[in-house]
C-alpha cells in the first residue's frame, strides 16, 4: 500500500508519519526532510528556500524525479510519502490531505523547536509566515506543474486534524486506505470524503457548543453529508441551525461536508 500524505503547514504530518512507522509498520519518506537538509546547507530559511526554488525550478523537479523512483521500485512495501506533490506524482496512490484551523497551527509550529530554518518570534508572527509560505508553494505547483494544491478534489480524502490526537487521525488513515482498497480506488471517481470536525462549521455565525462526543462506536456518519461553504478559515452550514442542532445531538467527531 502506497499513501501519500500532505496538508497544511503545522497539520501534524510529521507526528503521523512516525505514528504510521511505529505502529503500523510503513516505511517513511520525506521531501519535506530534503528540502530542510538544502535550507540548512544553504544558510537559508524554509521561507527563504522555497522563495528560491521559485527562481529555480531544478530543485523541485530532483525532489519531484526522486519520489517518482522510490514509489516505482517499491511497489511491494507499505510506504507513506510526507511529501506536498507525491499525490500528483505517485501513480497508485492513497491520497491525503490533513486539514487545520490557521490558528491552531500556528500555536502548533510556535512551540515546537525546528530550528534555524523555522524560526519566529511570537504566534502571530508563525502564523504570517506559514500563510506567506503557502502562498509562495501554491503559486510555484501552478506555475511548475498547473496544479491546484488546495482544491480538496485532488484527494482520495480530507481530514481535519484541528481537534483530533495523531494516534485518532493514524488510525483513521489506515481504515480509510483498507477501505479504498476494498473500493479499488472508486474514491478517485470524484467520491472522495472531506472529514471536518463539527467545531469547524457554523451557522448564522454562532459556532457549534464544544460538547464530548456522544457516540464512541464511530467517528462519524458515512450517510451523513453536510452542505457547506468556505467563511474564512472555516465553513458555514447551508441547512442551517436545523442541521447545526443534528451535529450536536448525534455528537459525532468528523462530518463529511460537501463544498459549494
């Protein structure tokens, strides 16, 4: 089984990957790791390397040839690729997109220790960098690869990992790819789930009362879909307080939303 995990900055990635090795038994690769390596030998900031690799398509395409032959050779092993482009290069793929609140990956990036090529001054100021770096990287991947990073279609699916523990979101992933395995990849079809917690969508502009979930067979209704729009770095409910109250009650920990 070949996954390839990306998402948001501060999205735990990372943590899932180790979790993925340790206790599921999948090999890891990481471009994000080789970018690092060249920002460090190179004196420079994350921020400053991917400005650079913007000017310099070669280091992009060497990561990009590089994940292509990993997954090729090992087409019998269990992989995950930390990576932002595997998804778009890895031709059988699980595809994953880790989603977070922007405020709660800042406090994230803000207290972990990363470095010299990850170094900032207060939240506000991880959460300014990290909205400019995903800037700079969605531009690059259009003008690279006329490629849409953030467009949650590219991915088999989406799950939101603002609320969530890594030990939570591992598992999911894993029952998820057994899943689309099963399915043969029907997910690829246009079917693909986008898992956000009910803490992240609103109605009327009255966020949804965090409550304990309720029902702990399950993380959430596979026959449930919430109709929803993006509101900044959240969603709004377009059934309404009707719909918001269902959430509520049911108290499950994922919803699957459909974006209009």
């Amino acid at each position: 089984m070949h996954i390839t995990l990306t998402g948001n900055l501060g999205s735990g990635k990372s943590t899932i990957c180790d979790i993925l090795k340790e206790q599921y038994g999948f090999e890891v690769y990481s471009t994000g790791t080789v970018q690092r390596r060249l920002a460090e030998e190179m004196g420079l900031t994350v921020l400053e390397m991917n400005k650079k690799m913007c000017d310099d398509p070669s280091f992009d395409h060497a990561i990009d040839d590089r994940t292509i032959q990993i997954a090729k050779e090992n087409t019998d092993r269990n992989l995950i690729f930390d990576s932002r482009l595997a998804w778009h290069f890895v031709e059988h793929s699980f595809k994953v997109f880790l989603s977070v609140n922007i405020d709660e990956a800042a406090r994230r990036i803000w207290n972990a220790n990363r470095g010299f090529v990850e170094k900032y001054t207060s939240v506000q100021d991880a959460k300014d960098k990290i909205i400019q770096r995903a800037q700079t990287e969605d531009t690059r991947y259009k003008d690279l690869y006329n490629i849409e990073y953030f467009n949650f279609s590219n991915y088999d699916l989406v799950l939101d990992s603002t609320y969530l523990s890594p030990e939570e979101l591992s598992e999911l992933i894993v029952s998820e790819a057994k899943l689309f395995e099963k399915k043969k990849g029907c997910y690829g079809l246009g079917e693909n789930k986008v898992l956000m917690s009910p803490y992240r969508l609103h109605s009327d502009q009255t966020e949804i009362e965090m409550i304990p979930m309720k029902n702990k067979k399950a993380m959430y209704d596979a026959a449930l879909l919430v109709a929803v729009r993006e509101d900044g770095a959240d969603y709004l409910v377009l059934d309404g307080k009707a719909m918001q109250q269902k959430l509520i009650d049911d108290g499950y920990r994922l919803v699957n939303i459909r974006i209009s």
